[in-house]
C-alpha cells in the first residue's frame, strides 16, 4: 500500500524542504507547491490524504486556499502553518475550515507528531477511502474501499468497525498498537472502557486471515502492551 498523500503548500523553501524530508522520511507522498493557485489545481486533480498549508503565501492568501479546499472536500484533514502566534489569527484559520494549526517556528518532531494525529484521526470520520486501497499478505486480499476481503476461506464483507481496525493495522505495520491506540482509532473510546471487546475483535480477524487462528502469524498478540500486525509473518509470539 503506498503511504498517505499529502499536498503541502509553502513558499519558505527552507522550511518547505526540512517538512518534505521528514515526511517521506515516514514513508509519506508529498506534493509541494509554493503558491496557492496551483495547489488548489492540484487538489481538483486528484485526492489527498491531508494537506499542509502555510497561511502566507504570494497570491491567494492560505486562508483562501483553505476556503477552497472546503468548498471541494469537507473531510479532508487541514493543518494550517502560522508565522503570526496571535489568537485572532488562528482562530481565523480554524474557522475558514482548518483543522490544526502550528505556529512557526516549530519543531520537526512536534509537527511529525501533529501529522501522525491527523491522519489518524481522519481515518476515523472519514470511512471512504481511495480505490487504490487494497492490501495483500499471506494469502489475503483486502479492499477497504469496497469493504471486501478475500480469504482461503472465502469472500468476505467487513463491517466498518473491521475496516477501521485493519485500516490501523495496515497504516502502522510491523509496530505495536497499543489497546489504548486501538480502541479510540476504532471506537473512539476511552482506554479504560470495553477491553474485551477489543480481544474479541481481534480473535474474529484471526479467523478471518489467519491459517491457523489459534497460532496467529500476522495479527500477534504483545504481551502486556497490544498487538501487532505483520504482512509476512511467522508465528513467533
Ligand atoms: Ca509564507
């Protein structure tokens, strides 16, 4: 699955370059622009997982960009990059349909982590994905578009709460989810409430994927923290 795409608008090329590393770094797709107009285009052409927009830029303003961005996507995750630390401003970026906003400067660590936040939280309002959103492994295919997975088993259709929850594996493979990070990725629930429900779930995915579910090779259980899911796994654990 190729990583998120995200349209990044700046015209400080210094910063623009440091935010453009850092994000494929993460195994992100950027598209950069410096000016307004062309990135609004841009947005016309194709989707974005997120976008990330300096709010003074030449030619329109970020705050029309934002503008226009809402008039074509409600949903779409927008963080706002401010020079000016003013309440009155950022509270003008949020109400033109921002949803975040950093002041600048910022460090790349903190805006990593606001992006990180983002997206996944996006993930969670947002159950349409691209139809290029189809995953492999063993001997599974996974559509979390059409809401469909094949299996040795069989055809399947995933309810959304299973389309969320394989959407948070697929996103962070191989790294340990926490149960906290899971069940507000997939319920939206406080980490203190309906854990079993959490072991539940994960006992029908393996059931669902795993050839052997009572010796699970791709979604693993981490002792003591969450689980884990690997593309190509063996059953370590
Ligand atoms: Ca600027």
């Amino acid at each position: 699955m190729s990583g998120p795409r995200i349209l990044l608008v700046e015209d400080e090329l210094h910063i623009a370059r440091g935010v453009i590393f850092n994000l494929e770094q993460e195994g992100y797709q950027v598209c950069h622009f410096e000016q307004g107009e062309a990135a609004l285009a841009a947005f016309e052409q194709s989707p974005f997982d997120l976008v990330i927009l300096d709010r003074m830029l030449p030619g329109i303003s970020g705050l029309e960009v934002c503008r226009g961005i809402r008039q074509r996507d409600s949903r779409v995750p927008i963080l706002m990059l401010t020079a000016m630390g003013k309440e009155r401003d950022r509270v003008r970026g949020l109400s033109e349909g921002a949803d975040d906003y950093l002041t600048k400067p910022f460090s790349l660590a903190e805006f990593l982590l606001r992006v990180q936040g983002m997206l996944r939280r996006s993930g969670w309002y947002r159950p349409q994905l691209r139809a290029n959103d189809r995953y492999n492994f063993g001997e599974n295919q996974v559509d979390l578009e059409q809401q469909r997975a094949w299996t040795p088993r069989g055809e399947l259709s995933l309810t959304d709460l299973e389309v969320r929850m394989l959407r948070s594996f697929f996103q962070r493979e191989g790294e340990v989810l926490n149960r906290a990070e899971l069940l507000e990725a997939v319920w939206g629930v406080s980490p203190e409430t309906e854990t079993r429900t959490l072991d539940n779930f994960i006992v029908r995915l393996r059931k669902y994927f795993e050839p052997d579910p009572a010796n699970p090779a791709h979604f693993l259980t981490v002792r003591g923290r969450g689980y884990r899911f690997v593309r190509n796994g063996f059953s370590s654990e």
